[in-house]
C-alpha cells in the first residue's frame, strides 16, 4: 500500500523542487488508472459540468452532485489526494454555509482537501474553511465560476491584482493555488513569492505543479479545447476504432465467434 499524499506532501516537494502532478477525474475507472499512475492530486473539478453532464458552464453544477463523483473518485484512490471543488455559490452566501459544504467533501465523499474559486475577495472564507481543519486550495486567474463578470474564458493579466491575490490567499490558509490562465511570466513570480505550492493551468512551466481537465488532456473530448491544452493520446480516435469494429463484426456476424459462446 503506497502512502497516500498529503498537504505536507506537497509543501515538501515544493521545497525540494519536485514537480507536482494534478489531473481531473470525476468516476471510478479513470480515478483507478491515474492513482494506479502515481498522479499526486486529483481534483473532482466543476467542468463536471462541461466535460461529463455536457453543460456550457460550470455554473449549474450542485452541491449534491459533486459529492457523489467525489465520493466515487475518493473510493479509487490509495495514493493521490483527492480534491473536491466547491460549486458555483456554495461557499458565497454566508461563511457558516461555506464551512458546513466544505466539510461535506470530507464527511460523506473521503476527500482530503477542498478547492474554491477567488482570491482576496474570498480571504474570510477560505480562512474560516481552514480554520475548521479542512485543507483549502485556492483558485485564481481565469476563474471559470465568474465567466459572465470576465465577459468569456479570458486570459487575465492584471500583474498587481493577481500577486496580491495569491498573497491573500495563502495568508488566508489556503494550503495550495491554482493558476489558471495567466501569463507564465507573472505565474513564475508568484511561484517564487509563496511558500505553498501553485498549481497551474495555462500558466507556463515555472509552477510547481501542473493540472489539466483528464478528457482534454486525453484527447476524450470533442469540444474545442483552450491553447494551453496538450493531447497526450488520441481517446476519441481509439473508441471510434473499435466501435467500427464492432459494429462491423455484429452486422458481418463475425461476432460473436464460437470462442464467445456457452455450450
Ligand atoms: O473544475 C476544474 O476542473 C478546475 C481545474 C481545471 C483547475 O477547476
């Protein structure tokens, strides 16, 4: 049994300089080969909406429905630590509200930590969800939960805005950020400025960790992806390959062969 990563994990290999790997899952197989792998986070992120339920945002995600996948996810997993993300005004009514959602991650779906979107404006919250002992990753940059006030999925480049926003963060208590979306030079300075690991997306190699959504990067996925996404393999392609097949082999009778038969 490997020992599965911690906070502590990760502060150390940002200190060692080791590069954190972090990718998206959101049910049992998949969260099963990326542990099995040795991927260090997976985060059961909102583009649930998007990638799984075929949504235009993130936004229509609930609160119920992202802890069930987590609670799937969380069930794969020996070795990565897993991440709930916190949806579209869970954590924005009241802090007390934030708090008992956030530790619904940890009580029913076995998560270790929780993300959520904001920066400075989310300094109280994300401080009262640490205070409360649940881990905090933070999110800043592009964050999807507020595309309408970004006006669409846009790159942010407000140097000041985004250095101070990753100094409140972890001096809220967040444990980790996510860069998302920013340009790699100010990603690279704020990497050097935090003492807590960034993780980033579209935000160029000097993090300490990287992140992609799981079908993106897997070439799983028929939407357009954005320019910072790598297809490292080409799903689509192969699931085409053996549908043909099998449809050719059931019309053609080729399948099901004796092999396959009871007798
Ligand atoms: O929801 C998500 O998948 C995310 C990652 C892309 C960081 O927030």
């Amino acid at each position: 049994m490997r020992t599965k990563v911690t906070t502590t994990t990760l502060l150390k290999m940002k200190k060692k300089g080791i590069k954190i790997t972090a990718l998206t899952a959101y049910d049992y197989p998949f969260a099963k080969i990326i542990d099995k792998a040795g991927v260090d986070m997976i985060l059961v992120g909102d583009s649930l909406g998007m990638i799984i339920q075929g949504k235009k945002t993130t936004l229509p995600v609930t609160m119920d429905e992202i802890i069930y996948h987590t609670s799937i996810v969380s069930r794969a997993c020996e070795y990565s630590m897993v991440i709930g993300d916190m949806p579209f005004m869970s954590y924005h009514g009241s802090k007390d509200q934030a708090v008992i959602n956030a530790g619904r991650f940890l009580k029913e779906a076995n998560a270790s930590a929780v993300k959520l979107e904001g920066g400075a404006d989310v300094y109280d919250i994300i401080n009262k969800i640490s205070k409360a002992g649940i881990p905090v990753q933070a999110h800043i940059g592009l964050t999807p939960q507020s595309i309408h006030q970004m006006g669409g999925f846009k790159v942010q480049r407000d140097e000041e805005r985004l250095i101070n926003d990753a100094l409140n963060v972890e001096k809220a208590g967040a444990f980790s950020v996510v860069l998302e979306g920013i340009p790699s030079l100010i990603a690279s300075k704020i990497t050097k400025k935090l003492s807590i690991p960034t993780i980033g997306i579209g935000a160029g190699v000097d993090c300490d960790g990287q992140i992609l959504v799981l079908h993106d990067m897997l070439g799983f996925n028929n939407n357009k992806v954005p320019k910072f996404v790598k297809k490292f393999t080409d799903l689509n392609n192969i699931i085409n390959q053996g549908l043909e097949k099998y449809i050719n082999e059931v019309k053609t009778e080729i399948f099901p062969s004796k092999e396959y038969e009871y007798k």
